[in-house]
C-alpha cells in the first residue's frame, strides 16, 4: 500500500537520500530551490532555503552535504550554512544547462549529470567528481542525465538519458571509477512514462520512478519487469530505500505543470510517498570530499 508521508506540493520533488545516522530523509525541490531533510516517523521537515536551483543532493562521509547547483557541485558543511563551491564550475557559461540527477560510488565519488532546456542540442554530460575535487567528464551527448545508481559489487553502473526511454548498464571499475563497454540494460514503451531517478537493492534489482507514468518499477538484474507499483500521481520522480530497515521506499514527485483538470486527478502531485518492499536497499556511501 502506497502511503502519503507529506503533501509538500514541490514543484519538482527529487533526489531523495536515506541518512542512516541520522535517521532522516534529504531531497530537493529543484524549483523552488529547496532542500528538506525529513523525519519519516512523524513528517516533520525542515527546509533550507538556497538562491538558486538545487538538483542533486547527498550526505558527505564527513558529516554536511555535496549538492549539484545550476553551475555545478558545491559543499555544505552544516545544515543552514551556505554552499561552497567544490571542483570546476563546469556549467557556469551554459545557460541553458544545469545539475541534474547523482549518487555516490563506493569509493566516495560523486556521479553527477547535467540537464540541458535545449532538447534539439544533446549537449548534457554525465560527470565523475572525485573528494579531491577532480573532475571528469563520463558520457557525453545526453539531453537528461538521470537513473545514476551502481550495483552492490560496485561493478555495474546504471544510467539514463530520459528522454530516449531507454535504462542503459555499464561496466565499472570500482578501484579507478573508469566506465567500460555500456549495453541496453531495459528499453521503456514510449508513451507510457521515462526512466527518471533510480536506486539499487541488495539483490541487485533496480527499481525506477517514471515520470509521465504513474508507477515505479523493480527490474532484476538481467532487466527484466518484476514488480510495479502504482502511484496516486503522473509524475513520480526518483526512488530511495531507507528507514530502520532498509525497507521503506521513498518516492519524491512533482507537481509544475499540470493542468487544473490533471490536478484534480492528482491532487497529492508535489508530494512525498512511501511503501513497504521486501528487498530491503543497501547503505549509500558519502562523498568523500
């Protein structure tokens, strides 16, 4: 059963990130520039309030934060401090582009996309931004990077390019984060929702939210459909594990954009969702930096 944890009615839920220590859920309202960190026993959230777009959020092995702003990465070293900019700026001089969709490998790099408003340039970049603030450019030719999450072994990374409804599986080194030969991992019907944000459990299945689709999905790790999960809204976002257990799925949504007569249909859209899975997800490593 699909629960409403909190009607926050974000323009453009995403990102969502289980801190175990901490015991809270972090996400980002990329529109409105926020960044929440949630109670899910009671809802309670706080919010921190940035002066520009926030794609991408995740716990630092230190203690803090690594966002993906509008320019590229920055650090935030305390809840309610402001960001410092972290490793090259890499989109500052592309207006039309900015961080998109991200996670963390297990040597603690940070696996961060771009997204580009120009749909008739493919010229969004999936990037590598190592603790030392190194960073390099992964694959290239994209419109919307998203889907990143990696394997338990750490050897196989999954990614999307939404747009193309196709989830596509690489090979990964996990000792130098260098990418190998990429094959179509599941290949979505077009019109019935795109690959959006992803996560991995520990049986290796990964689950997807598909935007335009009213559903999550499990897939195993040959790619083929095990499980769906219908939601109240069109929009569902991006997928996380958490909680005491590793069982609660959190499912961030949004709501920009729809029509009055969608958001009667929808009138939740925006909001933060749970279930209950079977397969609990596996601890998601901090950036190093």
């Amino acid at each position: 059963m699909v629960d409403l944890l909190l009607d926050a009615g974000a323009l453009l839920g995403e990102s969502p990130r289980w801190h175990a220590a901490e015991a809270r859920l972090y996400w980002v309202d990329i529109d409105a520039h926020r960044i929440h960190r949630t109670d899910p026993e009671t809802g309670a959230t706080e919010t921190m309030q940035l002066g520009r777009p926030v794609g991408c959020v995740a716990p630092r092995a230190g203690g803090g934060l690594i966002v993906g702003l509008k320019d590229g990465c920055a650090l935030i070293d305390n809840w309610g401090a402001a960001p410092r900019p972290f490793g090259p700026q890499m989109l500052a001089d592309i207006a039309e582009q900015r961080c998109n969709d991200a996670c963390v490998d297990s040597a603690g790099r940070f696996w961060v996309g771009s997204v580009t408003s120009d749909k008739t340039n493919p010229a969004a970049t999936l990037y590598r931004l190592d603790p030392d603030g190194t960073l390099r450019p992964m694959l290239g030719g994209l419109l919307t990077s998203n889907g990143a999450a990696f394997s338990p072994d750490g050897r196989t990374f999954y990614h999307a390019d939404t747009p193309t409804h196709a989830l596509r599986a690489y090979a990964v080194d996990p000792a130098t984060g260098s990418l190998g030969e990429g094959r179509l991992f599941h290949q979505f019907e077009h019109g019935k929702g795109r690959p959006d944000g992803g996560t991995v459990d520990a049986e290796g299945c990964y689950w997807s939210a598909l935007w335009d689709g009213w559903r999550v999905v499990r897939l195993s790790p040959a790619g083929e459909l095990l499980q769906t999960v219908e939601l109240p809204v069109q929009r569902p976002s991006m997928i996380a594990l958490g909680g005491a257990d590793m069982k609660t799925a959190f499912v961030t949504s949004a709501g920009k954009t729809l029509t009055d007569e969608e958001r009667r249909d929808q009138p939740h859209a925006g909001g933060l969702f749970t279930f209950r899975v079977d397969v609990p997800g596996i601890a998601q490593p901090g950036f190093g930096g």
